[in-house]
C-alpha cells in the first residue's frame, strides 16, 4: 500500500511526460501541415510506416496526412551524425538544451487538464501536484528557459548565436513584466476574499464557470497573449532566431539530436502557452460560458472534461501556427518599444481599472 | 525633365497603429488560403504537360517503317556549341540492306554527352534530315560521367518514332529506278 502510494505518482508522471512529449511531435507535424494549407502546398505526405502504412485505404490516409512523419523525424535526429564543433565551450554547449527543455517539462507538473468528483462528492482537478502557487510556479520555471537560449548563444562561441542568445534574453525579460502584470486582475477576481485557492490554476478555471475572463477582461487577455507570443518566441517576436538575419539564431551551432532539444522544448513551451491561455481566459474544462460542467460525475466525465479542455489547447496551438504564417517579424527596436512603451503601460493601466472594477463589484454584492 | 508628382501618404489613423485590424485581415486571408485548391504537383507520379516545341534532351529518331533516318552528314556534330556530339560515319552494307543501300552512310556510333549539351536545339535545327530531335524528357541521372554519354542506341529508344510526311528516301529510290533517270 504505502509502495503504491509512491509509486503511483511516478507513474502517472512518465504517463504524462509521453503524452506531451507525443503531442510535441504532433504540433510539429500540425505545424508544417497548417502552414502548407496556408501557403497552397500539400505538406509532408510521404512518410509510410511498414504494416500500417500498408492497410488499404486507411493506410493512404494517415500517410497523405502525414502522421508517421514525427517518428521518421525523430529518428531522424536519432541517428544523424553529433557534431561538435571545435570552437565551442564543451559542458555549456551540452547543457543548454537540456536547459531548454526541461522547464516546459517541469511546468507541467501543475498544470490542471481535467476535474474529477472526489468520495465527498467535491470537485478535484486532474493534476500531478495541485499546489496553491500554481501560476507563480508556472511563471518562475518557464522563464528559466531562456537560460537554455543564453547558454546555448554564449557556449557556441560564434557571432550568430551570440546575437540571437542576446536579443531573446532582452525580450524575455522586457515581455515578462507585461505578462505578469496582465494576470493580476485574473487573480484579483478568482483569488477573491474568502475563497481558498490562492495562486492556484484551479482556483481560476473555478471562478469561470459562468463567465469565462475573456469576455470580460479582453484586455488582460490580449496583453497576456501578446507577451505569451514574445516567451515563447514565436513569430512575430522570433527574434531569437530570425533566420533571414541571423541564420539559425541560438541553435546555429547545433545539431543532430542537440537541436531535436531544442526544437521540442520551443513546441514543448507552445503548448503550455496555449494550455496556460485556456486555463486563465477560456475557462479551461468548461462547456461553454454559462453552461460550466454538463457533463456526467463518473470516469466518463472525467474523460470528457479532459478532451474538452484539450480541444481548446488544440485550438489555441492552431492559433500560434495560423499567426505565425500571417505575420512578418518585428523589427529588433519594434520589438522593444512595443514592450516597453506600450504593453507594460497598458498593462498597469488595465490593472488599475480591474482593481477598481473587482473592488467596486465587491462592494455592491457583499 | 519629367516631372516628378509627390504621393501624398495618409498618416496611420489610430486603428492602424495598434496593427489589430491588418492582423486581423491577414490571418482571415491565411485561414481562406487554407480551403483552397493546393497548386503542388507530386513530381515522380504526376509529370507536368510538357508544351509542344519542348526542348528536353536530344534524342535519334526512326521513320515509321523503323529505319534510322540519320545519314552521319555530322552537321550537328559540326553545329553543336558545346562539341557535345561525336558522330563515327560508316557505310552502308548494299548486301544487307539493298533498298537503303542508295543512302551510303550511317552513324555505326553516334554520342550525345549530355553533360555537355546545353539543350540549345541547334542539331534539331540543322539536320538536313529530320532525324533529331529535341523531345519531352527532361530528367536524367546517371552513376558516372561515362554513364552520362548517351549512345546510339540509348538516343535511339528515346527518340522513337516520329510521323514522316516525306518518306525522302523512298522517293529518291523511285527517281532512282527510273529509266532517264536525273538526280
Ligand atoms: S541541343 Fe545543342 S548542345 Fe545539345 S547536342 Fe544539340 S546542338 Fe549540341
Ligand atoms: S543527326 Fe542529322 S545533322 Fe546529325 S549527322 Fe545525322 S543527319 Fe546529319
């Protein structure tokens, strides 16, 4: 019993590292399908796994959709040849993208994907560590990632690297004020006098069972997906790669399965962006604003939850992809004076209404 | 002088400046792309129309009735930029072939090295003969070089046939029977 019980997190914890290392792949493969559609092309189609690939009509399918491409890429990076050059500094170069990944990983551990009902009948979400600190967690670890971009620049020793490495870490740190600023008044409303959930994600998808924040706090919402694209350097805000200018940015110097690291961890952060999005705005597991949880107290309700909530994590990931084959980058001083001068403003000012705003609505209801 | 005329360009208004509606706009143009028809050709299963005065690779034809039109004149050996073309005449065997043995010559080899040749269709031009043409093949590959020297044979399976509205030689041989006959 008592092995049980230290076992079994351990096992649900690999269980969910191998369903989110999968849907790595699978946003890569979404990646280069949806920006193919975009751009009138058909997308990786040729992959065929032996026995699979070779069923008769559902096996024509699955290969035009490509879906045996992640694991042709990641053997790819398996077996290709390691190359290390020979001006780099040796244990900071294999470090980085180890640095990289390993934050988005560890987000994870608080990240709430479902609700279940408890022996008491009280709602409990599905989490590996439901802490009440979630969000300051969330914000803490998954900024460490850019020390894999910073290791990675400054250990490659070469111009290219370098300027990429430097440039991110100059985003990173002028978008994460925005950010955080932006969920405050999320906060403010769901961490309200009285309840119990603290900085618990939770806590926030609870809070929106009638009226998911998105609806009623646009503005936190945008700020906080502006900066979310800034993190996770995506375009319009790649600057940390920019391949027109800087070749291949932080990873020019990398490799094999070194730069299979690092291209998991930069999917790895997009879909805690986007799950960390729906959690804070689109109400999580919810069914829609107004109609919280219709759905049934057993298993098959836990799965529907789940599904749910990962319908809209898809969608989100879909909107990362759908911006980046719209827009062009930003200009390097673009970038920052959008940051500087007009997201953190913003920001505060949008913080200063909510605060009078939640503390107003207080006032009338209690 | 011309005279230059200054655009007037309208200040952003508001609405621009926050990029929010361009945005908008442009990812509502990239979900519509999304729908479309995709323009890809799947190269090795789907070949692009080749147009009609294609100038692929250079190729030996045959008149329908399977004779090698070819008479080793070496006018496109002479022709050809890139001395891409190397002709070796030889007679004609009267034994063998007694109704062509009026033609004198043909090439007993004939390369083409397509590595050198530049498609430029000038043997095409100045065959007296029809017997070689520039036709829809586009895409060799080949080991080495040697392999890349096209023989006679190989420049004749590519080539093929092709229609003869003149039959020149037949004629010639008709003229030739001919009693008085002048030519
Ligand atoms: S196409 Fe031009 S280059 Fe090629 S064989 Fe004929 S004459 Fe020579
Ligand atoms: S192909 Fe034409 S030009 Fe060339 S040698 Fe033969 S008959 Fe003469």
């Amino acid at each position: 019993m008592d092995y049980l019980s230290l076992l079994m997190p351990v096992v649900y914890a690999l269980l969910m590292i191998s369903v989110f290392m999968t849907l790595c792949a699978y946003t890569v493969l979404a990646e280069r399908k949806v920006c193919s559609y975009i751009q009138g092309r058909v997308g990786p189609n040729r992959a065929r796994i032996p026995i699979i690939g070779h069923i008769p009509i559902i096996g024509n399918i699955l290969t035009r959709l490509g879906l045996f491409h992640p694991a042709a890429d990641g053997l790819k990076f398996l077996f290709k040849e390691e190359i290390t050059p020979g001006h780099v500094r040796l244990s900071y170069y294999y470090l980085a993208p180890i640095v990289a990944l390993v934050p988005a990983l560890t987000t994870m551990a608080v990240l709430p994907f479902g609700r279940y009902f408890d022996a008491n009948g009280v709602v409990q979400p599905l989490i590996l560590a439901n802490v009440d600190i979630g969000i300051l967690f969330i914000l803490a670890v998954s900024s460490l990632g850019v020390y894999g971009i910073v290791l990675a620049g400054w250990a490659s020793n070469s111009k290219y690297p370098f300027l990429g490495a430097v440039r991110s870490t100059a985003q990173m740190i002028s978008y994460e004020l925005a950010m955080g600023l932006s969920i405050l008044p999320v906060f403010l409303w769901s961490a309200a006098p009285g309840s119990d959930y603290g900085l618990s994600l939770f806590g926030v998808v609870q809070s929106q069972q009638n009226l998911w924040l998105i609806l009623w706090q646009p503005g936190s919402a945008l700020i906080f997906l502006v900066a979310l694209f800034a993190e996770t350097n995506r375009l319009p805000f790649d600057m940390a790669e920019s391949e027109t200018d800087l070749v291949g940015g932080f990873h020019t110097e990398y490799g094999a399965f070194k730069f299979g690291m690092f291209f998991i961890a930069e999917y790895a952060h997009i879909i805690m962006g986007s799950a960390i999005f729906v959690i804070l705005f689109l109400g999580g597991w919810h069914f829609l604003p107004g109609i919280a949880d219709p759905w049934p107290s057993g298993i098959l309700g836990i799965m529907m939850s789940t599904v749910w909530f990962l319908f809209k994590v898809f969608a989100m990931i879909f909107f990362f992809i759908w911006m980046r084959w719209s827009m062009p980058r930003f200009r390097y001083d673009q970038v920052m004076h959008l940051g500087w001068k007009i997201l953190l403003p913003l920001a505060i000012a949008n913080f200063i209404f909510y605060i009078f705003v939640i503390s107003i609505f207080d006032k009338l209801t209690l | 002088m011309a005279k230059t005329k200054v655009l007037e360009r309208k200040p952003l208004t508001f609405a621009e400046k926050t990029f929010i509606p361009q945005i908008a706009s442009g990812l509502a143009t990239t979900f519509s792309n999304i729908f479309k028809k995709s323009v890809t050709l799947q190269y090795p299963e789907e070949r692009p129309v080749i147009p009609e005065n294609y100038r692929g690779i250079p190729t030996l034809v045959k008149d329908p009735k399977g004779r090698v039109k070819c008479v080793s004149c070496q006018l496109c050996e002479f022709v050809c930029p890139p001395k891409a073309i190397r002709i070796k005449p030889s007679e004609i065997d009267s034994d063998e072939n007694p109704d062509r043995a009026h033609i004198e010559k043909e090439p007993s080899a004939f390369d083409i090295n397509m590595l050198r040749c530049i498609y430029c269709g000038l043997c095409q031009e100045v065959c007296p003969e029809e017997a070689i043409f520039l036709q829809d093949e586009f895409s060799l590959s080949g080991y080495s070089r040697e392999e890349m020297v096209y023989g006679k044979d190989k420049l004749l399976e590519l080539g093929g046939t092709l229609p003869d509205s003149h039959y020149k030689w037949d004629k010639k041989k008709e003229a030739e029977d001919q009693p008085f006959a002048h030519h």
